[in-house]
C-alpha cells in the first residue's frame, strides 16, 4: 500500500443545483484517481450560479489493504454506490453517474437499473486487456495476489494511489460485474460520453466498442491521444475536466447532456 493511501477518503462536494453527480474511480485504487475530474465538475453552475453535489465514495476493499479488496464480493461495490446515487436523488432532479475503469463499469451499471440523466466514462473496464484474467476465479486459491495495476500513466512523474498487489480473487469478481454490466447495456438508455485512450494497458479498447453497439443511448467517444489507462491523472485530463464539466452545466441549464448531434 502506498503511504498516503488511507487519506484518500470518501469526498463530498455540497451543491444546490438541479443536478447531482456521481464519481467513482477504479478497481484496487482510491479517491484521488478522480477527485481532480470530481472537482472540474462541480465547477459547472447553472443560470443562477448554483454548483451541482457531487459524491465521491471510496468503493468497499479500497483505501486499506489488498487482502481487505480480496474478500469483496461485487455486489458490495453495486450497493455502495446504489446508496450514493440514493443519497444524491434525494437532493437533486437529475443524476449524472460517471466512473474511471471498474468505477465506469458501475456506473454503466446503475444507469441499467436507475434512472439517470447522463453517463461519463474513462476508459471504462468491460473488457480487460489480460486475457489470463477471466481464469483468476481458478487461480486465486493457489496464487492469492499478482504485481499491481495500478499507475498506468503516460505522463513520467503521474503516481497513482493504489495498491501493490492486485487480489486474484478480487479479479474474479470484477470479472462477474463486467459480464453482467454487458449484458444489461441495451437497458442504459441515459447519453454516454466515453472518454478512450488510443494506448490503454489495461482495459481493452473492445470496451467503448461494447458500449457503442450494445447500449440504448446515444453514446459520443472522445479520443485521449496523450494519455494512457488512468487518463483522469494523465496528459488529457484538462480536456476530460473540460468536456464533463461543460456537460453537466449544459444539463444544469435545461440543455442537452451531450453536444450537438451524437453518433
């Protein structure tokens, strides 16, 4: 575990406005993959300059040890979120879910089964560049952990807040929310802007294309040509802060989520 693991925490960022969103980061890591993109986005004000909510949890298993992730069942990462989103509903009209890597996969999966008003996503994990990892359900009894995956930036001084050793058993259940997250994206129906790394070592690129021919909604891809996997602490993360934070404004202000026409 990296020193400063344990101070990145859960965060909240208190807002009035129609809109309240969702932040969620990646599998083995913390808050602090996405509290900069959280904190673009909570810049975005409607016409009477009020400020949307935006939650950021630190998903159950992260911020400690990898051995406390191993013993995680995915569905404790689906109902840690569920009761953010209900947190957020409460106190706001519209809901905008949006995740980096696993944390896109539940968000793509709660905007299957809640109602949303737009999806934002960074290299979204429904699909892993490791084909031996779709085995880890067989292999983690014998072998409990692999070297980390964390940390995969293009930028030469970007570090990520993550664990050093990957729980094998962990993989296996991140294997379960990806297929299952698959199979229900004819029900996300909520715009989807995905942000895609042209190199990502760990999601494959096959992810955006599932989202894209398989999901009900209007789904706009962003290339990232500067960044690798962790894109939120990477070269293009001005861009994906930009591009967020106009979409939620343009909601905010009764406009479409997603500019102009989409394909």
């Amino acid at each position: 575990m990296s020193s400063d693991l344990a101070n990145h925490g859960p965060l909240l960022l208190p807002g009035t406005s129609s809109v309240g969103v969702l932040v969620l980061h990646g599998f083995t890591s913390t808050t602090a993959s996405v509290a900069q993109w959280a904190r673009a986005i909570h810049d975005a004000v409607d016409d009477a300059g009020a400020h949307p909510g935006v939650r950021v949890p630190l998903l159950p298993g992260h911020g400690t040890q990898w051995q406390d992730l191993a013993e995680q069942p995915w569905q404790a990462w689906r109902d840690a979120v569920d009761e953010e989103y209900w947190a957020l509903r409460a106190q706001h009209d519209h809901v905008v879910v949006c995740g980096l890597s696993m944390g896109g996969a539940l968000a793509l999966h709660t905007a299957a089964r809640r109602e949303v008003s737009g999806v934002l996503l960074v290299n979204p994990a429904l699909a892993l560049v490791n084909r031996m990892a779709r085995f880890s359900h067989l292999a983690a009894a014998a072998v409990p952990s692999l070297e980390g995956i964390g940390s995969d930036i293009k930028q030469p001084t970007g570090l990520e807040s993550t664990y050093d050793r990957t729980p094998l058993a962990a993989v296996a259940q991140l294997n379960v929310l990806m297929h299952r997250t698959v199979r229900m994206l004819p029900a996300v129906t909520a715009p989807a802007v995905v942000f895609r790394s042209d190199e990502d070592h760990v999601v494959s690129g096959a992810s955006a294309a599932l989202l894209a021919a398989r999901s009900g909604s209007e789904v706009l891809v962003v290339p990232l040509h500067e960044s690798y996997h962790v894109a939120t602490l990477d070269h293009d993360a001005p861009l994906i802060e930009a591009q967020s934070r106009e979409a939620v404004q343009r909601l905010s202000r009764g406009g479409r989520f997603l500019p102009g026409e989409a394909s």
